[in-house]
C-alpha cells in the first residue's frame, strides 16, 4: 500500500470511530455523475464579475478557483443541513434559518 493510500484508510477508520461513539450512522458516499461536464457558463453583471476578480485577485488566486470554492463551501453547507436535518427536505431547515434570521434582523 502507498502511504497517501494507507492515510485514507486510516482517516476513514477513525471517522467511522468518531461517528460510532457519537451513535450516529456515516453519511452515504457521493456517487459519480458521469452526465457532467464539470463546465458551466455564467452571464454576470459587468460589476460583479469585477468585484469577484477583484476578491480573487485579492486571495491569489484564478476567478476560477475561487468560484469553486465558493459554491463548494455552499454545497458544503447544504450537505450538512441535509444530514442533520435528515427526516426533513434538504432545503427546508436552512430556509427556515434564513427567514428566522431576516425577522431578526427586522
């Protein structure tokens, strides 16, 4: 075994601990789609495309990369709403959150 391959295992082992010792069940794997691309194509306003190069520019990195991890980190959210809110529909619980924060803030 290579050792990227020995740490996998050994994080995906002591996961599973974690998860067991909290009583709770390991979320299911993603399953591939083949059906994309991994390409898609924005029309944004002039001023925000400016303002999202700008703040990538800023990070060092492409206008590509930090829209990647923008939308990851969101998709990232969404799958930990859905697994904690999992008797319930994905976008239910964290619309909720919103709307409870906009009356708040009101």
């Amino acid at each position: 075994m290579t050792k990227a391959y020995e740490l996998v295992v050994d994080t995906i082992q002591a996961t599973a601990e974690v998860f067991e010792g909290l009583n709770r069940a390991l979320p299911d794997p993603m399953v591939p789609q083949d059906e994309f691309s991994g390409q898609i194509t924005l029309l944004l306003p002039k001023s925000l495309h400016r303002l999202l190069s700008t703040i990538a520019e800023g990070e060092g990195i492409s206008l590509n990369q930090f829209l990647v991890n923008v939308l990851a980190c969101r998709g990232g959210v969404h799958r930990g709403i859905e697994y904690r809110y999992s008797q319930t529909p994905v976008n239910e619980p964290y619309y909720e959150q919103i709307e409870y924060r906009r009356r708040l803030a009101a």
